[in-house]
C-alpha cells in the first residue's frame, strides 16, 4: 500500500542574519551611527543592561511615549516591544521608526486581535474603552484613551462616575485597578506570559528564605500575588520604590528581571531577588524583549530598518486617545 503524503506549503525563506564581526565595537559604534543619522535610542527597563546602558533614555512605557512626543531626532530606534515602537510612530508619523527585532511582539498584544475586538465590543455600545498601550495601532484606533500601568488608575478615575467602561487586554491590571478605584469594568481576559509565571506557593517559600524582604509586584501579576505584595506599580514605580525605600535592604521582585539593573544601578549594595517563574527557570525574562539584541541595534541604526510603520488611517484614529493619555501624565 503506498502512502500519500499530503502537499505541505513550504514555509518562505528567512534571509539568514549578517554576522557582525564580534571584535566591532558595538558601543562606539552605536554611537557613531547615532550621530550621523541624528538618532535617539529609547530602551525599556526589561531590556539587557548594556542596551539599557547605551540608550538615551531609558523608561517605562508611559516614559518613552513621553520621551517619543518630545523629541526632536530624525530616527528613533526603539529597543522594546513592537506596540511601544508602533505608538512612538503614531506620535511621529513624519520621523523614521525602527526596531532592533521588529519580531518583538508582546503576549497581551499579541492576543487581543482588532477584528475578535471589535466584535466583542458591539456588546458595549454604551461603554467608553480603556485600552491599556500594550495593545496594537488597530486596538488603540478602536479605543478612547490608552494608559500604562503607571497612570491606569488616574485614567479610570477620570472618567466619570456613572460612565460604564470596558477595559481591555490585560485581566489582572483590570481586577487591580478595579480594586484602587472602586469602579466595575468589563475585561478582557487577556494575559501576560512573563507575569503568570509568578506563583504565591513560590513567592512564600521565597519569603521564607528572605524574611525582611519586601516583596515588590507589577500588577500584571495574578491577584493571589499582588495580595502578598508590599508594594505594587509600574517598572518606574517598583524602581523608585527600592531605590527611596533605604530603611529597607531586601527586596523580591516580581516582574521582568531586566528592572534590577537599574535598582542595582541606583542603590548600589541593595539586594534584589529575582522572584522565580512557575517553570522554574532561574529568572523571568520577557522573550519578546530580549529579542533585541546590541547586534541588531547596531544594524537598524546602519541600515534604518526594520522600519516599523503604522497606515495612516490607523493613526489618524490610534492619536487621539494616545494624546488624551498623555494630557493626563
Ligand atoms: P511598564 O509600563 O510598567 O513599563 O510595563 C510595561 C510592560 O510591558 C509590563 O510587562
Ligand atoms: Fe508584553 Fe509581558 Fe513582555 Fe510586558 S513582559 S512586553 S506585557 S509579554
């Protein structure tokens, strides 16, 4: 009996990637291209410490939206995820955007498709919509303000009192913010694989070994975790906490570990344990994020791609409720 073996597409080649010569000096060469195309570079806090290092600011997604609307650079090269990337082109429609890895999605994005969106919302034509900025263009063209973990609860809270909301993709955010501000929101149950992996069996045994630790959360976490915490906010707020918090010597950290370089950085001496991830791995890492690497930087800043671009009719809908987020702060 033969067998028939059913035709598979083939998947399209992927150019290999130029090897760059591992005694080039990335640094001073990063920051020779800088010069010459008058480029800024944006790092988020979970990228590697030499990114964060070699970056002209570095921040938290709110702070890099900020830092996006101000400047006056003709290239950004946005070492962070793409829907961080693609809000800096919706703020700069006119400037050349581009990623080390434009493959960097991000797990909340990633799940929350524009058309099964829009579709969802049709049951809430009275509801106003809270898009946090993890979100695509598409996502954000759909909604009427964006916020960041940094301003969510201010954003909520801005809204008035008898004004039904939907908030959408991240469900712990929503829970947490729905907590701080006393609100009901409908929520989409969308999640983020690096802060799930966050257990509260792991974190007391945790606790267990560092008994003066503080535990400090982002509230992407599950609710049993954020209840366990001493302290919870965005990636510039658990920074800031560890580095004024100085009658405190030990702090866990629940989120991306890339956040710790800074902690370090800033309070020299200061101990920072990584909480561990359900899987076991030794440190949570965001897979998108680290993506990006100084290698790939280097050749976006050479060859100005890839280049991330956003259609126009898009951002003429997704730059309103960005610029309502940024009027709030
Ligand atoms: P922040 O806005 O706190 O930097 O968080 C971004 C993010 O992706 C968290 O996972
Ligand atoms: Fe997205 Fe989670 Fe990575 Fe943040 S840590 S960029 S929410 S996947």
């Amino acid at each position: 009996m033969s067998l028939s073996i059913p035709k598979m597409p083939l998947p399209s080649p992927i150019p290999d990637r130029e090897i760059i010569d591992p005694t080039l000096d990335l640094e001073a060469e990063i920051e020779r291209l800088k010069k010459e195309r008058n480029a800024i570079v944006l790092a988020h806090y979970y990228q590697d410490g030499e990114m964060q290092d070699i970056a002209d600011y570095v921040g938290d997604s709110l702070g890099l939206s900020q830092q996006a609307k101000a400047t006056d650079a003709d290239v950004i090269a946005f070492c962070g995820v793409h829907f961080m990337a693609e809000t800096a082109k919706i703020l700069n429609m006119e400037k050349t955007v581009v990623m080390p890895d434009s493959d960097a999605g991000c797990s909340l994005a990633d799940r929350c498709p524009p058309d099964v969106f829009a579709e969802w919302l049709e049951q809430y034509p009275d509801h106003v919509v809270v898009s946090y900025i993890n979100t695509s263009a598409s996502i954000k063209a759909l909604s009427d303000i964006i916020c960041t973990s940094t301003n969510a609860v201010r954003v909520v809270e801005s809204i008035p009192a008898d004004q039904k909301i939907v908030f959408c993709p991240d469900r712990h955010l929503g829970r947490w913010v729905m907590k701080q501000t006393g609100r009901d929101m409908v929520v989409w149950p969308g999640f983020c694989v690096v802060h799930e992996q966050f257990t509260a069996r792991k974190l007391i045994k945790l606790k267990r070994e560092y008994p003066n630790a503080e535990l400090v959360a982002h509230p992407e976490c599950e609710q049993s975790v954020l209840d366990m915490a001493d302290f919870i906010g965005s990636t510039t707020q658990l920074i800031n906490h560890v580095v004024n918090t100085t009658d405190v010597e030990e702090f866990i950290v629940a989120t991306e570990m890339g956040v710790m370089h800074q902690m370090r950085k800033r309070r020299p001496g200061v101990k920072v344990i990584g909480a561990e991830p359900a899987s076991g791995c030794e440190c949570a890492v965001c897979p998108y994020m680290r993506l990006n690497t100084m290698e790939k930087l280097y050749l976006a800043l050479r060859d100005l791609k890839p280049e991330i671009t956003v259609p126009k009719e898009i951002a003429e809908r997704a730059i309103a409720p960005v610029e309502r987020m940024l009027a709030l702060g």
